[in-house]
C-alpha cells in the first residue's frame, strides 16, 4: 500500500489527537502531536521566567533561547503513546495543565516559534506514512498532504471530552470554565496573524460530536481506501 502523509486540523478537543493515535497504530505510521510541541515551548517559557503573572510574554528573550530549545517524542513503553520530550525531559504529564492550555495559544502565535516547530515537523515527517494532528497541518505544513481532515464538534461535546482528560490526571474544573478555555483559544487560534486555523479548500470536514471512536476510524479507513483506489485506477490509465 502506498505511504501517504494524513494530516488533521480543527479546534481544540475535537478528538483529534485520538483519531490521529489510532490510525498511526492501525497503519503502522508514525503519529506526531504537534500542538504537544508548541506546549512543549510554553512550558520552557514558564520555566525560564519568560512569562509574567499577568501571562505577559517576554518575546524577546523568548526568540533569542529558541536555538536551545530542541523538542522530540519518546515511546512510551506503558501507553505505547509518544511521549514529548524537552530537552532531554520527558514532559509529557507537565504540559497537559490548565495553565499551559490557557497560555499556548500566545505562545504558538509567535512566528520565530512558529518557524523552528514547523520546520522540525517537515522534517519528522519527509519520508510520508505520518499523521499529523494541529492546526495548520493541511494548509501551510504539509499543504500536499494526500489526506486532510477538518475536524469539528458541539462545543458541549468538546468541553465534557476536555473536562473528562483532566478529570483523568486528577485537575478539576467546572465544564462552563473548561468550555470558556476552548472557546477562548479557539479565538487565538483563528484570529492570529501567523498561520491561523483555517480549514484547506481539500480537506474533509469529519463531525464526530456523534461518532464513537470505532465509527471515525472506519470513516478515514474508507476515504483511504478510496485514495488509493483512485490513484491505481490513475496509474492503470497512463
Ligand atoms: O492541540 P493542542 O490543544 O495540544 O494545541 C495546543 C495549542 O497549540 C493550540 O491552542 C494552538 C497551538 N497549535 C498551533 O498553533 N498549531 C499547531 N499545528 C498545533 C497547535
């Protein structure tokens, strides 16, 4: 089977990190979480003290240290996930907090973080067979990506998906808090100067507020399936 670069953009908690794992796994690919590395550079800021108490930004001092920053993925041995890795440090628990969630979006709108995140997520993903969830994956990452998915859900179903995940690592939030932090960096992200998100002209828009794992992984199973028909019938034909 030809390999294929899939990659998956829309709005926070849409569950695309979930479909994304699950194709990687069903494919055999590699999955690379993309907002996790843009967490990943929020969380070297914190530590550095390149954000103040009122979440002001020392740009600055942020752009001149990003030649020290380096973010990787690790294999978790226990989750079969892939772990990010910041400098050396296995993050992965430290920046899935609130505090980062509420955060990042000021961060990745910072074209010089922008510029060195994409240029590392090119580079993972050069030799195809990768999926790739985030933001602007279909349209400025891998633009001729062969598979693009737009994801979209009820903002109700968004906001109790978000609540359950931090439920789960034990930080609890009301669902009008959680659900006001969405519609909030959903705002960022689509307003931003920087590579907004924005739906490719190409991509398949995938509404899962009502779809359960299984019934989305047989619906890009089907649409990859098709791809590679269409392409065979189009070698068959030169
Ligand atoms: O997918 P996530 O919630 O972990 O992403 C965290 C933030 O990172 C999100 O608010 C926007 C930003 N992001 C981005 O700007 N571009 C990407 N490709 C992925 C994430």
């Amino acid at each position: 089977m030809q390999k294929i670069t899939i990659a998956i953009d829309g709005y926070s908690s849409c569950g695309k990190s979930t479909l994304a794992r699950a194709l990687a796994q069903k494919l055999n690919y590699n999955y690379i979480d993309t907002g996790a590395m843009y967490r990943a550079v929020t969380l070297y800021a914190l530590q550095n003290n390149f954000i103040d108490s009122e979440e002001n930004i020392d740009k600055e001092n942020l752009i001149a240290a990003l030649s020290t920053i380096e973010v990787e993925f690790t294999l978790n041995e226990k989750t079969h996930h892939s772990d990010v890795v910041l400098n050396g440090i296995n993050v992965e628990r430290e920046i899935r907090t609130m505090q980062i969630s509420s955060l990042v979006s000021k961060v990745s709108a910072i074209k010089e973080v922008r510029e060195k995140m994409v240029a590392a997520q090119r580079q993972m993903g050069k030799k195809k067979a990768v999926v790739l969830d985030g933001r602007d994956i279909g349209t400025h990452v891998f633009p001729k990506a062969e598979l693009k998915l737009f994801m979209i859900a009820d903002p109700d179903v968004r906001a109790k998906r978000r609540q359950d995940e931090f439920s789960s690592k034990g930080q609890y939030f009301s669902l009008a808090e959680v659900e006001m932090s969405l519609l909030k960096r959903d705002m960022a992200d689509i307003s931003r100067e920087e590579s907004p998100l924005t739906q490719a002209e190409d991509a398949v828009i995938l509404d899962n507020s009502d779809l359960s794992r299984e019934e989305q992984l047989e619906f890009v199973l089907k649409l990859i399936a098709d791809l590679q028909f269409i392409s065979r019938e189009e070698q068959s034909q030169h």
